[in-house]
C-alpha cells in the first residue's frame, strides 16, 4: 500500500493525525464508560461526549439536542427512514427516494416496500440533458409530482458519491415541506466537503460517517430534528436505553471526540482540490482520445464537488483499466457486489448505457493531494491505457 496514489477519497479519507492524536488518551488513560455516572471518570467522559456532540452540532448549525451518535451513515440512514416511517404514531405510508441514491437509502427503501410501505423514486436530469437542469441533480419537477399528502419523508442525499452532483436542497426541502413531508438528507459525501447549515436548507434529518471527513470508520451521526419540525422516531437498536433510548449501547468517547476534531478541522480546500482535480482531467483528456465527462461541469462548485472526476472511456472498461494501474486507487462504473459486478445504477439513471457506465471511472482527489501525486498518477495511467 506504501506505493499507492490513493485517488478514491469518495470511498475513505485517511484519518488526520491531529484527530489520532485527539482521540488516543480516550482509548488508553481515559477509559471510564460514559454512562457511569456514579464516579468522576465516567462524568468525565460523559461531559467530553458532550462537548464533542455541540461541535458538530453547531459546525452544521443543528440542534444539539437533536444529534444521535452511531456506527457510521449506513446505520444513521437506517435508523431515518425505518425510524420515521415504521413509527407508531405515523399515519403516512408513502415514502420518496432519488434514483440515484447509495444502495444504504436504496436498500432500506426496498425493505420498506416488502413491509407494505409505497416508495416513489424521482429521476435525475439525465447526461444528455437539454432542460437547463445540471446533469445528475434532482429534477425538482419530478419531485413536485411525485409527494402526496401521503408522504411522510422524502430522502434525497446532498452530493452523490459517484459523479459528485449537489442537489438543490433548499428547493428540495421546500417542496417536501408543502406536502407536509420530513426531509432526509444523506450528507456522508457533503460534510466536510461543502458548507452544510441544517436549520438555512431546511434538513428534517440527516446522516454523516466521520471516515469520508478524515475522522475514523464505524462512527458517524443522525440529525433527527432540524430547529423546525418535530421528529418521531422508532429505535432500531434497543438494549440499555442509552441516547433517550433512541439508539442504545455505551456510547464511543474515542470515536464521538475523534469525529468532533475531525469536523472541527474544517472543510477541504477546495479550490486548492479542484485545481488539483482539473489538472488530472485535463492531462488524461489530452493523453486519451474520446473520453467524456459524466455528471454536472467541472467549472460549477455549486453543483459538483471540488475532488469528484468521474468519465468514460471510448472503449476500455473501468474494470480493465483499473486492473492494469495497480500503482493508483481509483474506482470503476461497476459496483462489485457478489461474483457479479453490474453496471453502476447512479450512471445507468443518468441516461448512460450499460456499456457507457461500465466504461466509466470515478477518481476522488482529497486534503492530502499534491500536484506530484497526480502527476505520477497520470502518467501510471496513460501508460497503462497505451498498452491496450
Ligand atoms: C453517499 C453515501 N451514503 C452512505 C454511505 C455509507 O457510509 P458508511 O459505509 O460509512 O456507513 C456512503 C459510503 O460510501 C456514501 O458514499
């Protein structure tokens, strides 16, 4: 691995050693289980979970109050959408979810389906769009026509992790919020990245990992109650009643103090990463005949995001390419699950081909970038796409 240019920074970040060096003494000195109150080492650790939740609290301007401390986003996504629709005091069996969701929302939406819940899935503008409407990004018409006074919770996510398109939250919230509907927004790829301000997009519920913010895996957080409207949830994980019993189990002061520091680092330097990102897009494009861009323009930071490259290839798959330049982490069009990888549904729902996705590619440049890396990476695979 010393060797690698790790360019998939959508899938991980490397944890920051400022945040190593935050959350160690709470794995070795400072061990005492928060949720003993009956001596000071717990309070201790109690009061630093504390301070730590008010930091990401007030960096994304959400209620304190309102934060759940998880394993990462896939369960904060969980615990959202079960939470709000299997609700006893829920009345609203109708749920939306964007096309081009992370399997964590589209996989809880099919589960939600088998159980009877009705789910509407709203397109995206496609790649070859001519509407006026960034390729990628929620067609907002769709999602008017799609919400009834039926639906109880809209699920769209803030960038997308493949071709890294912002939707149009504020507008998103809005429409949801006439139909009377909760907003959940999947932010695991926005913070960090781009400012997120909860309570000014009008975000009901959201869900964040710390690992894609350079904080460590299997600790993330649930926004479940923006300043305006009330969340009820049904809890997922039940035991000793921890988290208003909303989501039990003795809670990590290592990973809740590392997740704070991590967030509390700030947002990547974007235009630092952008410039980083256009210069590997404009090497490889003047090295490889045909290849196109997939997802919003480059040039527009308020539609995509600064690190996120994501293109097809004229006639080479991902899979081949990736394969022949093992000196660089990068990630294709294809989603390996089980033996058999299939085309990625995020490019198959922006009007790609198969053939079209899986010829695609996705790099994430991220915070520890430099313009050597990408250079060396570039030519790794330049020379790698020669050979075919
Ligand atoms: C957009 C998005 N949502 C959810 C997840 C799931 O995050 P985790 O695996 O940390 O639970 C990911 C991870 O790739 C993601 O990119």
């Amino acid at each position: 691995m010393s060797e690698m240019i790790y360019l998939d920074h959508h899938a991980t970040t490397p944890c920051d050693p400022r945040v190593v060096d935050a959350m160690l003494p709470w794995l070795t000195e400072r061990f005492a289980n928060p949720h003993s109150d009956s001596h000071a080492a717990g309070r201790e650790a109690a009061d630093a979970i504390a301070e730590a939740v008010q930091t990401i609290a007030t960096t994304i301007n959400a209620p304190a109050s309102s934060m759940l401390i998880t394993s990462g986003a896939t369960e904060s996504i969980n615990l959202a959408m079960r939470g709000v629709m299997t609700h006893p005091r829920n009345r609203r069996n109708h749920m939306v979810v964007c096309t081009t969701e992370h399997p964590a929302v589209i996989d809880v939406a099919t589960d939600l389906q088998r159980s009877g819940i009705e789910v509407s899935y709203v397109r995206v503008h496609p790649q070859s769009s001519n509407d006026g409407g960034a390729a990628g990004t929620i067609d907002l018409d769709a999602l008017a026509d799609a919400v009834t006074d039926q639906t109880a919770l809209v699920n769209v996510m803030i960038a997308n992790n493949e071709m890294g398109a912002i939707h149009p939250i504020a507008e998103v919230a809005r429409i949801t919020h006439e139909a009377g509907a909760l907003l959940h927004c999947d932010a695991t790829q926005a913070v960090g990245r781009i400012p997120v301000d909860v309570d000014s997009l009008g975000i009901d519920l959201l869900s964040a990992s710390a690992h894609k913010f350079y904080g460590p895996k299997g600790i993330g957080f649930l926004v479940a109650g923006g300043t305006r409207r009330r969340v009820r949830l049904r809890p997922q994980i039940v035991g000793g009643g921890q988290q208003q019993g909303l989501r039990s189990g003795t809670m990590n002061p290592a990973g809740v103090i590392a997740m704070a520091t991590a967030i509390g680092l700030g947002l990547e330097d974007a235009p630092r990463i952008a410039s980083l990102r256009d210069r590997l897009w404009e090497t490889l494009r003047s090295e490889i005949d045909g290849i196109e861009l997939n997802g919003p323009p480059l040039s527009d930071p308020s539609v995509r995001l600064a690190g996120n490259l994501n293109f097809r290839l004229l006639s080479v798959e991902g899979e081949t390419w990736m394969a022949a330049t093992p000196g660089v982490a990068f990630s294709s069009g294809s989603a390996c699950s089980s033996a058999n990888p299939s085309a990625s549904h995020v490019l198959l729902a922006m009007g790609l081909s198969e053939s079209e996705a899986r010829r695609s590619v996705r790099f994430g440049v991220g915070r520890f970038t430099t313009e050597q890396l990408i250079d060396d990476a570039s030519e790794q695979l330049v020379t790698a796409y020669r050979r075919f």
